[in-house]
C-alpha cells in the first residue's frame, strides 16, 4: 500500500489565504496508520500524483523498491486503519477543494 498528494487550492478564487497565499500545503497533513500488529505515526504525505512518485504506507520506501516490508501488505478481506492530522497554519481561511490525496496498491 502506498501514499501520495497534491498541494489543496481554493478552485473559485474566492479570497482563500492560508498566511499569505491561496494554498494548503500538503505538508500540512500527516497519518498514522495501523495494520495488524504494526503502527507507524506521524508519517508525511509524499508529493506526486502517480504511484511512481508514492512512498509505502508504513516506511516511506519508494514504489519500485525490492526490499520487501511486510507491514506494506494488504491481505484480501484485510484491514488498514488510517488516522489524518491537519495541521492548519493560522490565520487560514477559505475552500480548499482543489487537490488529492492518492492511496495506492500493487497486486502481488
């Protein structure tokens, strides 16, 4: 299971300032996440809108690595709790509905 995002912006112009400028960055937004008897916390979204660019759920390792983690798998029917954090910079205000989050996963 993998990971990535977008910068978020206010798509109708309608005055959104985040300190100075129309943008939430995605640097704002962390994760925990829980699968089976592993957790990560206070993980960082990797930036990139492809799987190529996303980092492993649990360590951040880049797609197309071969060292194989197992907290990465997915089992079928399996569960992976994910818990987001914002950490909203201040003064901040508007829609910022112009961005993404990706999940990724790779059959294997």
């Amino acid at each position: 299971m993998y990971i990535s995002g977008t910068d978020f912006y206010d798509s109708t112009s309608s005055g959104a300032m985040c300190l100075d400028t129309n943008q939430l960055a995605l640097s704002a937004f962390s994760y925990d996440v829980v699968n089976g008897e592993f957790m990560s916390d206070d993980m960082s979204i990797l930036p990139g809108n492809t799987i190529a660019q996303a980092g492993r759920m649990m360590d951040h390792a880049i797609f197309g690595t071969t060292t194989p983690d197992f907290r990465n798998f997915l089992a079928p029917g399996a569960e992976m709790a994910i818990t987001f954090q914002l950490d909203l910079p201040e003064p901040c205000n508007g829609d910022f509905d112009t961005g993404s989050i990706f999940f990724w996963g790779e059959a294997i």
